[in-house]
C-alpha cells in the first residue's frame, strides 16, 4: 500500500556556531573523533534480516535531516544496526507488520523527543508500540532523548506537547488520546539523556555520549543492571569518584551489607562505568559458588587471566602456579577486577594476593557480607537498608510498572514496603509477584506476609513461589535451584524440557520476568536467598529424612543416602561430587529405590554392580571423571537427553550400536583414553561435543544417522587423521570445530554439498593437502585458519615458501564466494607468499584478520573487496604501509605495528571509520584524513613506550584545517574533537 512520505522542512539548519581550536596536550596518547551528516540513504523500508540493535523513534519534520541523521550516522560507524522509518502512516492506517517486527526485534528504541513529537499521530502510536514491547520483552531497554525540550514537557505534556493534545482531543477518542498520555508519562520518567544538561547542547558530543551507553547496553561484558536504581546513585557516585581519580597506585574498595541489600548491583554499575577506561577487566559474578567447585580456585584463576589476556589460557592444576601466573602476565597491566561475595580468604589469596600482582593504577572491587575481608582495602562502604520512600519507589515500579501507585493501591503497597523491611531484592520479587494481580490478590498475599517474621527474609520470598502457576513451573525453578545455577541456559533448556515435555522457553521467560532468576548473556544464574528459599521448599517436605525429599544437592545428604542406601522413590534428582574426596566407591544398588530418579550428577565417583538398578528414567546425567573405561551394556539410556562424561576415562563410550532418540546433547570432551566415537543413531541429537580428546583416531561411520546435529567440536583431536566420507550426508550440520587436529589429511569430497555447514574452524593444521581440500566447501560463511603464535615460523599455519600458497589458496579462493569472515592471524605470511595471491576473487568478505603475520605489504586485492568492513594486521611487525582500503572499511585495526609509518585513509567511506593504532610508534603519515569531511571517524594512536611522534603534530594540524575549511561549505556541520584516552 502506498504511503505517503512525512512532510520534510522547507529549510536545512545550517551550523553557524564557530569553534575555537583546542590546545592539545600531546604528552599523552590521544584519539581524534568526528561526526558529520551523511548523505541521506535509500528508504528502510525493505524486510529487516534479523533483530536490529537499535529502533529509531523521532518526528521528521524536526530532527530526521539535523540530530537523528547525525546520531543513526554514528550508530552505524560503530557497527550498530539501527532501524530508521522515513514513511509517515497514512491517514487511519494502523502500525505495519513490517514496523511491528523491527519494534519487537530491536535491542534498544531510542526515543527522540522533540518539540513536535506529540504533534503525530504516527510517534504517539509508535511511542505506545514501543513500551507495550518494553513490558511483554524482558531485557529490551527504552532510551529516551529529550531533544531541545524538557522531560516535564513530555510527562505532564506542557508547552508544544499541550498545544499538540489541544488537537487531539478534538479529532480522537478519548480512550486513544489517554493511552497516548499515559505512553508519554511513562517515558518522561524512564532514564535518558537530556541535551540541555549535558555538553553545553554541544550535539557531537552529545551524540558521542549517547553511542558510548548504547555500546555499553549492547556490549556482552556490559552486565545487566535494573532498569530503575533506587537509594544507589550517591553511593555509586562515591565509588566511581574514588576509583576514578588519575593515580599510579593499586587502589581497593569493599563493599559489605546484608544479603539481598543491593552490593552486587552497585559493584556492576561501578563496573560498567570504569571499565572502558582499563586494559582489561575481570568480574567474577558468583566467586563463592564457583570457589567451592572442583578446583575451583583454579578455575576462577583462569577466568581471570583469560577475560584481561582475551585469550585461551592452559588449564591451571595448581593454585600456586595459578598465583604466580597471575602476577607475570598482569603485573605491567593496568586493570579492573571485581570480586563478587567474597566468603572466604583464600578467594582472595589466591585471585589478588598482593597489590602488586595488577600493574598501577589498577582498580579492585570486594563485595561481601563479612566486613572482616576488608582489611587491605583503602575505603569501605556499609550498603543500608533502603529509606520508606526508596522502598516504596522501588516496589511500586516492580508492581505496576510505575513510581507512583494509583490512588488505591497506596495503602496496600506501603503495607507491602513495611513487610519488606527496605530490602531490595525482597522488594522486587514481591513487587513482580504482584504484577498484574487485583486488589484482592494483593490483599492474599499480604494477610501472607502478616503472618511471617519481619526479619524472615525467605518467608517472604516464598510467596512469590507460591504464586507460581502450575506445578511444572514451581518443578522448573526448584531444578534451578537444587542443580543448575551457572549453567548455559541452552543446557538447562534442553534438560527441563525432557522434565516437562514441552518447550520450557516459556517457563524460563515466565522465572526471568517474576525475577526468580536472572539470565545474564547465555548463563542462567540466581540469587543467593532465592536459592537458599528453593532449596528450603524441598527440604522442609522431609527434614530428617534427606532420601525421601524429591531432590537431594547437599554433598553430605547425598553420600549418606547412597552408601547408607535409603534412597525412595520420591527421589527426582541427586548431586553428588566427589572429585575432592577420598572416598569415591559406591554400589550401583543405592540406586535401586529410586524408581522416579530423572536427574543424576555423581562426579568422580566409582560405581560397581549391575546398572540395571538405575532408574530408567534419567533424563540427565552428568558424570564427570568418570572412572570406567566402558560405558555397561545393562545401563537404559531411552530417556536421556543431556549426557556429560567430560573428563572420563573412557575407551569407548559402548560397544555395539545405540538409539537413544531423545539425546540432545553428548560431551565426551577431555576424554583423554576415547579412541572412537560411540556407534549412536538418533534423530535428536544436536550437539556432538569431544573438545581434547587427543586419543581418538576415529569418528565412526553411524554420525550420517544424527539427523539433527548442528555443532560438532572436535578441537584438539590432534590424532584424528580422517573424518568419514558419509559426515556429507549429515545435512543439518552448521558448525564443525577441527581446530588442532594438526593430522588432519583433508576433508571428505562430500562436504562440498553441505549447504547448512556455514562455519568451519580449522586452526593450527599445516597439512597441505587438507587446506587444498577446503576450497570445497563454497557454502561456508566464516573460516578460521589462525595459526599458533607461541610456535616459531618454520611450523606455523602456512608456510612462508610459494609453493603451498600456489596450490591452494588461488583454486580456493575461486570457491569461496560465500565467505564472510576469513581468518589467517598468525600464518606465517611473508611477502613471498602474498606476492602469489590476489584478495579480489572473495567477494562477499566481509572481515579479513591477518594478525601476526610477517609481511611488509598487503596482499593485493583487498583495496577492491567491496565489503570488507573489518581488518586486522596487529602485530605485524614487519608492515611498512597501509594503502588503498576500501571505502566499505568501517574498522582498522594496526595496533602494535612496529615498522608502520604510513596509512592511508579510504577515499570517501559509505558509513564511517574507526581506526586504532595503539603502540605503533613508527607512524609518520596519514594520507587522505583531509578528505573525511563527510563521514564520522575516529583514530586512537596510544603509544605506551614513546612520547608521541610528529605525526600527532600533524594531524592535529589537518584535523582542526579540515574543520575551518568545513564551516566555508554550504549545508555541512562537522565537529571534530580532540580526546585524551
């Protein structure tokens, strides 16, 4: 249907405000940014492909050719899909499907309000569309920008927006023009950022603030906040302030409080706040759960190299080592390190045990309960309880989406915040539980609340269970909380679907919206009182008698009902880990009782007997070094659908064939003794898991009868020298994982026709003959062929002669037209061997990383691939220039470059640049930044061994000729900007 287009202003604002050179300070590093208008691109009125980012809400007339092209211009340089609708509904028409889709799928709406938003019809339904998504989408964020406008214009609808609903009321019913305040009021009162209080109105820097929180919202390190922050902000202030401070030394902060009073949540907003600030950052979201782990301290030392080094790290088998590791690798680093529910020292001896472990000016964060860990710290702050107002703010927004009850919900929610006893997270779940219910639900659950303690915190937390609907979802969050806190939420997925025999999609959104547990990134994870109330609803059910409760976690409950064989069959789940204990060997009889056992974790232990005693019911198993070397033929596996032997010392998984059609996922992986994959058949299975097996010789013919497999890893199977020919047959593999497997002699001619296989990871094989074969696979989408950077060259990825290069890469790169990301990081290529190849023929990439190869120039062609939005060439020391990249570039990375002295920049970019330079001191030239005048850019030259060269000088002299040059032309506003970093 033809729409027509919004009524564009007759006249372009044109930026006559003059901008007075700043002084640089060349002494430290700096980065140079820009923002500018962008040509007006083609209408987005296409099909989205895929979730957006960022939804753009804004009224034409006022902002779509000056503040919203600048801001969607620099949400694109900085690789943010934002969706941008240029059509005005016509007249009676509702919202598209097509709007509805991009609404729904965005990450983020921004809102820009401006002193004509109210005045269409169109913002107003979008507006109300967008927070309808808002309340039925957790984890989607509103951001509103009050553009040249103030937010109580836009919650009490004064000024421009009453003259605007003046209208309105005359040509609308009532009920819309309500729901439009309504939208309004609601959005005026969320978070946002307001021109007129930040960079003295100055938009470029206005828009840098607002591309920096969009990032830090989208980023996967950014940690999940609540969306409203009561009784927080000084405190925070306080801590970001202390840490903040430019000083040399390892500073400290603690932060201690009741359970549930809000430290974790003030340590992530400090987190995110600083970290962008640091070389590297470490948060450790469950440090005491994780500690009690097998290893655990260990664990929790790799976690922290391997978040700063963003790298594998080996495993660590000794805290010790682990210790002295720790303070090589991170001593020089400057760094911001949060430990989260410290209940322990030796959780700090082992992570930070002296200051001077991190390198200076290094910033840690300590959270715990017990102020007596905090005696190294430089400042320490007590988290009291919330204030009768906070509280009442707090709840209110959980309970009705608003601070401010309707008037007849007043007294019953301040009877709600006196039981509640200013504790947050007892707030919020009681808040969530009350959502949606009338008035005479909320008078049930507080005659509940009278009848409990006022300090029994789980008491009341315990409603909100109660008021779970149905059985299955009361079961799907006590498997929470008994089982699988810190587990990928795929995994738990896939396990609780087998419990309930549906899609529990439903049931974990239902949990996440109730605030019963939280789902940060892909890891399903919950509080600790939450945990503790669910585990009490199941042990209250039998208090003395822990084998007739339906789940069993503790590890001495668990042992005495094994060995002592008082197991029934009320038992649903055990978990028993023994990898830490001497005694490890039970009888396969303890089990014979438990008829209804769905759920079995016995780590590390010795079982002996017949399995047939098993219940045949498992639907999950996790049995982690697993002693025996075969799986017993008499085990029924019908029901599984999780199984996890990682660590086993298995031979063989079972002899003979298998159907097991309700397995969804097998790890084998570190099984250091399996020489050959199981003879399985299923129509379920999807993940295929043998990550370091180094024994295994042989995946065996049966893996074409894994009808639904899409990912299987076989990284580091260094022995695997072929995988079978009829692996072609399994169509609905998306990702295979070869990397290591440096015996590999090629792929089957078959998987040429796999069309689902889109990702192949094949790092570290030097095999000739096996990269020949990869330039079958014409349907792949990345490929990864790192090399090992610990190795010398001579045994490197590709070898620096021609011959290797002549006979693959030209023939393969005719064949891979589809591939999107290619990675040779590392390969051992010298100017022999790019002198024999052309880039051009890859059409489609779309990201190229050649870090840490050894030649001096470029290979050629890459100037004319017309998509490459992304390259890499850190730490190619040998590089002398970088010349002709292609306007598509969006990002240039060439930090550590230590020969470079030249780049040029890309002649007209379509979206923008980011280029980073950091340590490569060498740099004499940027050629082309004089022509960057329609575009947003931004350079970082950070040079942490030298004082800057005159190539800073320089640039800073062309940049500030650029922006006088830039005011002399007609309809062009450029602000560049001068930062020290």
């Amino acid at each position: 249907m033809l729409k027509q287009k919004r009524k564009q202003s007759k006249d372009e604002d044109n930026d006559s405000s003059s901008r007075k050179r700043r002084k640089a300070d060349l002494s430290k590093p700096v980065s140079f940014v820009s923002t500018a208008t962008m040509t007006e691109p083609g209408s987005s009125r296409s099909s989205p492909e895929g979730a957006y980012d960022v939804f753009l809400s804004f009224r034409g007339e006022d902002t779509r050719k000056t503040f919203t092209d600048h801001l969607y211009a620099a949400l694109d340089q900085a690789g943010i899909r934002a969706f941008r609708d240029d059509d005005e509904l016509p007249r009676g028409e509702e919202i598209s499907d097509h709007l509805l889709r991009a609404i729904q799928e965005s990450k983020i709406s921004i809102v820009v309000f401006s002193k004509g938003y109210a005045s269409s019809r169109w913002c107003l339904n979008e507006l109300v569309e967008i927070l309808e998504c808002k309340k039925r989408k957790t984890g989607q964020i509103v951001l509103p920008i009050f553009y040249d406008i103030d937010p109580s214009d836009v919650r009490k609808q004064n000024g421009s927006f009453a003259e605007a609903f003046v209208k309105h009321e005359e040509r609308f019913e009532e009920k819309l023009v309500k729901e439009w305040r309504k939208a309004l009021e609601e959005a005026g009162n969320l978070s946002g950022w307001n021109l007129n209080d930040m960079a003295n109105g100055h938009e470029a820097k206005f828009i840098k603030e607002i591309i920096k929180d969009v990032l830090n919202k989208l980023d996967p390190k950014y940690l999940d906040v609540p969306e409203l922050l009561v009784g927080m902000d000084r405190l925070s202030r306080n801590i970001f302030d202390f840490l903040s401070t430019a000083t040399h030394d390892v500073r400290i902060v603690g932060i201690h409080g009741m359970p549930g009073i809000g430290k974790t949540t003030i340590a992530k907003v400090v987190f995110n706040q600083l970290r962008y600030r640091f070389e590297g950052s470490c948060f450790f979201s469950n440090i005491n759960e994780t500690s009690k782990q097998f290893n655990g301290l260990a664990l929790l030392q790799e976690q922290l190299l391997h978040d700063i080094l963003k790298q594998d790290v080996a495993n660590i088998n000794c805290v010790d080592r682990g210790k002295v590791l720790i303070k090589e690798r991170l001593r020089r680093k400057r760094v911001l390190v949060v430990a989260d529910d410290v209940t322990r020292q030796d959780q700090l001896n082992a992570l930070m045990g002296e200051r001077g472990w991190f390198g200076p000016g290094s910033r840690v964060i300590i959270t715990t309960r017990d102020s007596s860990f905090l005696h190294k710290a430089d400042q320490t702050y007590q988290i009291e309880e919330l204030k009768p107002d906070e509280s009442f703010q707090l709840f209110s927004w959980h309970a009705l989406r608003d601070t401010k009850p309707a008037e007849d919900y007043i007294e019953l929610s301040k009877d709600v915040v006196d039981y509640c006893g200013g504790i947050p997270l007892a707030l919020e779940v009681m808040g969530a539980c009350l959502s949606g219910k009338n008035r005479d639900g909320w008078k049930s659950v507080i005659d509940k609340l009278r009848r409990i303690p006022n300090r029994d915190i789980q008491g009341k937390l315990r409603i909100s269970f109660d008021a779970l609907d149905g059985e299955e979802l009361q079961n799907a969050f006590l498997d929470i909380a008994c089982f699988f806190i810190d587990r990928k939420k795929e995994y738990v997925a896939k396990v609780l679907g087998a419990r309930c025999g549906y899609n529990p999609e439903v049931d974990l959104q239902t949990l996440h919206e109730r605030s019963l547990i939280k789902v940060l990134g892909e890891t399903v994870t919950m509080h600790d009182l939450l945990r503790d109330m669910g585990r009490e609803v199941v042990r209250e059910k039998s208090p003395k008698q822990p084998g007739e409760r339906t789940r069993i976690w503790n590890q001495e409950d668990a042992w005495n009902v094994l060995e002592q064989q008082k197991g029934t069959d009320v038992v649903e789940g055990l978990a028993l880990d023994v990898r830490a204990s001497e005694a490890k060997s039970l009888s396969a009889g303890s089990f014979a009782e438990m008829k209804c056992l769905n759920l079995l974790q016995i780590n590390g232990v010795h079982l002996t007997g017949s399995f047939k005693l098993l219940s045949k019911e498992l639907m999950w198993i996790c049995w982690l070094q697993c002693p025996l070397k075969y799986f017993p033929s008499d085990f029924t596996l019908d029901n599984l659908a999780v199984l996890d032997m990682q660590y086993s010392n298995l031979k063989e998984l079972w002899k003979g064939k298998k159907i097991l059609n309700r397995l969804k996922i097998l790890n084998l992986s570190h099984s250091q003794h399996l020489i050959k994959t199981p003879n399985l058949h299923s129509s379920s299975l999807e993940k295929l898991i043998l990550k370091g097996c180094s024994s295994l010789v042989e995946v065996h013919q049966s893996i074409e009868n894994l009808t639904s497999l899409v990912f299987l890893n076989l990284k580091g199977c260094w022995r695997l020298k072929n995988l079978p020919e009829r692996i072609g047959n399994v169509k609905s593999l998306k990702t295979l994982n070869i990397s290591g497997c440096s015996q590999l002699e090629k792929l089957p001619e078959r998987m040429g026709d796999m069309e689902s296989l889109t990702k192949l990871l094949a790092d570290g094989i030097e095999n000739e003959q096996f990269l020949s074969s990869i330039g079958q696979l014409k349907h792949c989408r990345r490929l990864s062929l790192h090399g090992d950077s610990s190795t010398p060259p001579s045994s490197s990825l590709i070898s620096t002669g021609v011959l290797n290069w002549k006979r693959w890469l030209p023939a393969s790169f005719i064949e891979w037209i589809s591939v999107k990301h290619l990675e040779l990081s590392n390969s051992g290529l010298s100017d022999r061997a790019t002198n024999c190849v052309d880039f051009s023929g890859l059409s489609a990439l779309e990201k190229l990383d050649l870090t840490g190869n050894k030649f001096s120039r470029l290979p050629s062609g890459i100037g004319f691939l017309p998509k490459l939005t992304y390259l890499s060439v850190e730490g190619c020391k040998y590089l002398v220039s970088i010349p002709d990249l292609p306007s598509s570039l969006g990002h240039l990375f060439a930090c550590d470059c230590k020969s470079l002295k030249r780049v040029r920049i890309p002649s007209e970019p379509k979206k923008g640049l980011f280029i980073k330079l950091d340590d490569s001191h060498s740099l004499e030239e940027f050629q082309g930044i004089e022509d960057l005048s329609n575009c947003f850019w931004y350079i970082r030259v950070d040079d942490r061994s030298h004082s800057p060269s005159k190539l800073l000088k320089s640039v800073v002299e062309v940049l500030f000729l650029s922006v006088s040059l830039s005011h002399k032309k007609k309809h062009t506003q450029l602000a560049h900007t001068l930062i020290n970093v």
